[in-house]
C-alpha cells in the first residue's frame, strides 16, 4: 500500500464541487423552515461541520494528501418539502485534486443534519424510514495549467 506519488506534478489552481441530499419527513423540514430544531440551527451547523471536515480529509481518508486548501464553501439549504441539499467548493493550489475534500464536506454536512433532527425521524420503533442520504457526488472538477 502506498500513497500517490504527486511530487513531479505541477502546483496548480484545482477546485472540486460536490454535492448530496438528505430525505427527511416533511413535519422535520417545516421545523428547520421555522427554526424550532431543539439542538438549533441544522443548516448553519452543516456549513460550519462541511468546512471542518473538508479541512480534515486526510485524517479521515487513509492515503490522501493533505492539502492547503484556498477556500471552502459549503450551502446547506431546504430544497423542498423532504430534501436538504448540501454543496460543497472547495480549492487548492496543489499538486492534486480536491475531490476528496469536497465530498468529505457534503458528506459531514448532511449527517450533521441528520444528527440534529434525529429526534424527529424516527417511527414508533425507534427506526428512521424517511431519512436517508442520496447522491452524493462531484458535480465539477477544474483544474488550470
């Protein structure tokens, strides 16, 4: 096992954007609408976890580079009455993509989320049958010689 060898790459301008749902019951989404989340702000809470974890990549990924990344954007954002949309962008100048780090922020963010409403997903058995992260991806990847 080993770790790429990136050293004879050129240090360049790369930026990745990612991006990933999470389903949730339309009653958990009217209370991040009306801010009634017991453990406060979902949304804000995903932004802040994204940038963190985008920041953390290669602690978390065995093998990636860690990287000084530029600048990290993360949107959390009700997209209807059962979606939380999460994108993430995020850029280096670097000897490697930033792929990674874009999809670790999507996906850190979205389970922030589902952390913080929990409480309200679950069935009479202790289940989550509405709640579930899906497509989580990258969107673009650039890069500029």
């Amino acid at each position: 096992m080993t770790m790429v060898d990136v050293s004879a790459k050129a240090e360049i301008f790369r930026e990745a954007i990612a991006v990933g749902k999470l389903k949730l019951k339309p009653e958990t989404i009217a209370l991040i609408k009306e801010e009634k989340i017991a453990k406060g702000d979902p949304l804000y809470t995903a932004k802040i976890a994204g940038i963190l974890a985008a920041k953390k990549t290669s602690e978390l990924v065995p093998l990636c580079h860690p990287l000084p990344l530029t600048n990290v954007e993360v949107e959390a954002k009700v997209l209807d009455k059962t979606t939380v949309e999460v994108t993430a962008l995020v850029r280096t100048k670097a000897q490697t993509g930033v792929e990674m780090e874009a999809l670790t922020a999507v996906s850190v963010a979205l389970l922030t989320v589902w952390d913080m409403t929990k409480q309200y997903e679950k069935d009479t058995q202790g289940q989550y049958p509405s709640t579930t992260i899906e497509d989580i991806h990258v969107v673009k990847k650039f890069k500029q010689v």
